[in-house]
C-alpha cells in the first residue's frame, strides 16, 4: 500500500514483519490501507499476521468510516483463500426473521416466498472468507445459531434436515462497544469470546491526522482514474482547516469531500472560503491543547482537580478546551485502574454506561491509556 509519494509511483510497498509481509502489490488499489502513521503500520503489520493464519477468526474494531471493510479485504486477498470469494454481509442492515434465511440458506417450500432451494452466504463463501460487518447489531436468537456454526463448522439450511459442513474464514467487524452490549445482555458472552480471537483495532482519522495529505492524494487519484477531474488542490489556510477538523466521519466522510470539492471547484485550488462552514469553523478556531495558568486573585474553585483557567485575549474553542480535559482526565483514570472501566467510572462520578459512551466518542481505547 502507498505510503510515500515514491512507494506510491512504483505500485510497490514491502513492510518487512518478521516472517510475515504486507505487500502492496498482493491487493487491489482500491482497497489499499493508506497513511505511514504508526497506528496505521500497526494495523497493517497484524493484517499480515493473521492473514498467515487463515482459519483464525478476527474482530475488527473502530468507528464508522473507518475502513473496516478495507481491512477485511485486505486480510483475504493476503491470505491463501485469495482466490476463493469474499462475500460480505451488513448484520445490521437484514431484518433479523430474514438473517437466517440469508447466511444459511433456504429450501424449497420453508416458508412463504420460498419457492426454490437457495443458498446461503455460507456457502457461497466456501473455501474463502465470509465477513460480517456489524456484528453487534445482530439479533440476540441469531447469535445462537451462528455460535453453533463456529463450533461445528456446520450448519442447515432453513426448512432443511442436511447437515452441510463448512470451511470460511470469519472475519467480524463492529463499530459497538461490545462489552458494553454484553453487560446490557445484547450480545452473548461466549459469541464475543468466539469472534474476538485475533482483535484489529483500526483508529479514527483524527487520531492519525499525519496521513491527511496521503489520504487526499490518494482519493484524487481514485477520481482520476474514474475519469474525473482529480487536478483540484487545497491552499494552504484550507489544508490547515482540514488538520483542525475532527473528522467524526473519519475516511469515508474525507472520501466523500474530495469528491465535492473537486466537482465544485474543478481544476482549480480550493480556497478556505470554498470549504464548507464545518470544516472551517474549526479551522479558524483557536486550539486549546493545554490548560492555561490559574488566576491567583480568583478563589478556588469547587473542585479541587479544576484550576481557573486564564481566557486568552483572542478567546478560546471553549467545546475543544473542555473536551481536552474531559480526555485527559478519562485517560487518567483509566491508567489509575489498569484499564478497569467499572473502577474508572467511579473515580470519575460516572456511570459505567455513560464512560463507555465516552470512550467510543472519543475513540480511547482502556486497555491503551
């Protein structure tokens, strides 16, 4: 996958991982896993690993946007089922009553509609890989069934009494907070322990905004080579919004301005001005990495952890600052209790619901602070 201007020109990229190589030239550009950011080389270098490993199941975990899909492709075009089908299925988009009917199959006659012997994506992903995006939407009783299938390497289809063993690798992916989900009896304990035997954590994009640039060239490049137009460039006051921004979107929304810009502004540089109001609003805002110094003739405030912070002349992103100090002192906590987030929610005053929430929000992971 490209990562330099130059890896990106010769089509060719070697991560050189013990005895195991990600290499560029093994995947299909549109599904290459851009940016040189350590967390990326992270990904990358597991990606590789597992992909040796071709009967391991993966969880892949992140927020939406954030290639999930991407890594499940590429994890099956590394691995020795590469020549066998990948075949996708969004749990979360397929009513659960017809879930089942859609993995594994129906016969003839199984319920009303069915009116010929179907297969399932089981089937159809034999000797490949089956990946189950959003796994944690799935529906409780189907989550039965599917455990049984890890267990048995089998299955029958619906209506029918033969037993058809199978032989996929499952990749699972989720932007949930699965424990989370189990402790509100959403998803099953022992499916989750099943799933997570080799866990791939991929970041936000606000968490690896170093690979901004790469990002943008890469998706020109895509455009160009769908015939659009992909000669639109960013100034430099537009270039330094886009660093500011959060990016709650992550790459696919990043994906989707490219495209905007360069059919609004073809062929010429996007100024500031060009950029719509939320990605310059942040831009222009003053960025508050670290508490001010405490005003001495101010009394103390209530809470002996918060100093009075000093208002800079030209003000301050206020919702930035307090999120700054929100995340530190989650990530303190965190760190106090070896990751436990029960403990930390209580050193917090929070509910252990509500600090999960603002775990996922903002993309901390406990077992990292």
């Amino acid at each position: 996958m490209p990562a330099s201007a130059s890896e990106e020109d010769s089509g060719e990229q070697v991560c050189p991982l013990g005895d195991f190589t990600y290499s560029a030239s093994r995947l299909p550009r549109s599904i290459h896993l851009i940016g040189d950011s350590p967390a990326m080389s992270e990904v990358r270098s597991l990606m590789a690993r597992v992909a040796e490993a071709e009967a391991a199941t993966v969880l892949v975990l992140g927020e939406s946007g954030t290639g999930k899909e991407l890594v499940a492709q590429g994890i099956h075009a590394l691995s020795a089922r590469a020549e066998k089908p990948f075949v996708p299925v969004n749990c979360g988009a397929i009513p659960g009553e017809l879930l089942e009917s859609e993995l594994f199959g129906h016969e003839k006659g199984a319920f009303t509609g069915a009116l010929s012997r179907r297969r399932g994506r089981f089937e159809l992903a034999e000797g490949g890989t089956l990946f189950l995006d959003e796994i944690g939407d799935m529906p409780v009783p189907m989550q039965v069934k599917l455990l049984r299938v890890l267990q048995d390497r089998s299955f029958e289809r619906v209506g029918g009494a033969e037993t058809i063993a199978t032989d996929v690798r499952i990749i699972a992916a989720t932007h949930r907070d699965v424990e989370a989900h189990i402790a509100e009896g959403l998803f099953r304990e022992d499916l989750y322990y099943r799933l997570n035997v080799f866990p791939i954590r991929v970041p936000p994009l606000r968490q690896r905004k170093e690979d901004l640039p790469l990002l943008i060239r890469h998706f020109r490049a895509l455009m160009a080579e769908r015939g659009n137009d992909a000669t639109t460039t960013f100034s430099p006051p537009a270039t330094a919004s886009l660093q500011a921004y959060d990016w709650p979107g992550n790459v696919r929304e990043l994906s989707n301005l490219i495209e905007r810009m360069a059919i609004m502004h073809r062929g010429r540089e996007v100024q500031l001005r060009d950029l719509p109001e939320r990605y310059v609003q942040q831009g222009r805002a003053v960025v508050c990495s670290d508490p001010p110094a405490p005003l001495p003739a101010e009394p103390a405030p209530p809470c002996e952890a918060c100093a009075t912070p000093v208002l800079p002349e030209d003000g301050i992103n206020l919702k930035k600052c307090l999120a700054n100090m929100e995340v530190e002192l989650v990530r303190q906590a965190l760190r106090r209790t070896g990751g436990v987030v029960a403990h930390s929610a209580q050193l917090l005053g929070l509910q252990r619901t509500t600090l999960v929430e603002k775990l996922k929000k903002y993309g901390i992971d406990p077992e990292s602070a």
